[in-house]
C-alpha cells in the first residue's frame, strides 16, 4: 500500500508548476503525496487506490492534436479519452493522441506527471463533464506520486477549459 500525505496550501515545500500556478490564483486546493511504483500498470488507477477514493474523482491529462494542433483532454483515470469527442468540443475535425516526446515539450512535464495546470506553454483545454459532479476532482500535480484536490469549477477556470463529455467508459 502506498503511503499518502497531504499538504494545505500555503504549508511552504517546494512546489511544482502546478502548485505555484494555484497558489498565485489564490485557489484552494489540498496536495496529496503518494509512493509511486515504477512498475504500476496505471498511472492513475495507483493514484486512485494510494488516495483511498473513487476513481472516477481521479482525473487524468491527456495531450491529442486536433487538427494537427496540441490539445489536452481530461478525464476520469477509470475511461478513455474519446478523440471524436475531444476534437468535436474544440470545432476540430479529427484528433489522435500525441507524440509523448512532444507532450512533454509543449508542457513542461513528464508522461504520467502532465497536470493541466502551470503548463510551460497553455494548450487548448477540454475537461470531461462529469467532472462537474464532484465537489471535488484531482489532477496530477506535476510529477509521479503527487497530486492535487480542488474544485472542479476551479479547475475548468484555470485551464481556460470548455467541458463537454468526452470520456468514455
């Protein structure tokens, strides 16, 4: 079992792009700390069990070009990204997942640590829906083992995001 921590914001420690994204927001939000384990088969299905809550309040980022261009889509770590949805929410016609390599690029981040928050460059943003019937929602905080808790309605504000449904069971 995974140990889990959890720090308040404004508690000090370093933070990540994500964390001091929030922080200059002034939004509340709580950071969740866990041991990952390099061998776990999801990313989000550890973070999900190391939390001790259901997954789909677990929300995960996916990076796609629509139309040739990096976007990013967000949803439940317990579906999948539907790509026709994705592309449709952001008047494309057809999207694919990106190349992992230029997913890190564009957001400064990991593969299995992108957030979408403190992005280095802010890509065209798409959260699922049902992420709006939470109280609250995590999302990666910018690398392995660490996540953050805030609003979902949050979330959507910082992001700039549209929601639509696009995950899929």
């Amino acid at each position: 079992m995974a140990q889990v921590g959890a720090r308040k914001k404004g508690t000090g420690g370093r933070g990540t792009p994500a964390t001091v994204a929030l922080e200059a927001a002034g939004v509340p939000f709580t950071v969740h700390a866990y041991v990952h384990d390099p061998a776990a088969a999801s990313y989000g299905g550890e973070a999900a069990e190391a939390l001790g809550t259901a997954p789909e309040r677990v929300l995960k980022t996916l990076v796609a070009e629509v139309d040739g261009a990096l976007a990013v889509g967000v949803v439940p770590v317990a579906g999948q990204l539907d790509l026709k949805a994705l592309a449709a929410a952001l008047g494309g016609r057809r999207a694919a997942m990106a190349d992992p390599a230029a997913a890190e690029r564009a957001t400064g981040y990991v593969r299995g640590g992108i957030s979408p928050l403190g992005q280095r460059r802010r890509l065209p943003t798409v959260v699922d829906a049902g992420a709006l019937g939470h109280a609250t929602v995590y999302v990666s905080a910018g690398r392995r083992g660490l996540e953050v808790e805030l609003a979902p309605q949050d979330l959507v504000s910082l992001t700039g995001a549209v929601t639509a449904p696009i995950g899929r069971a």
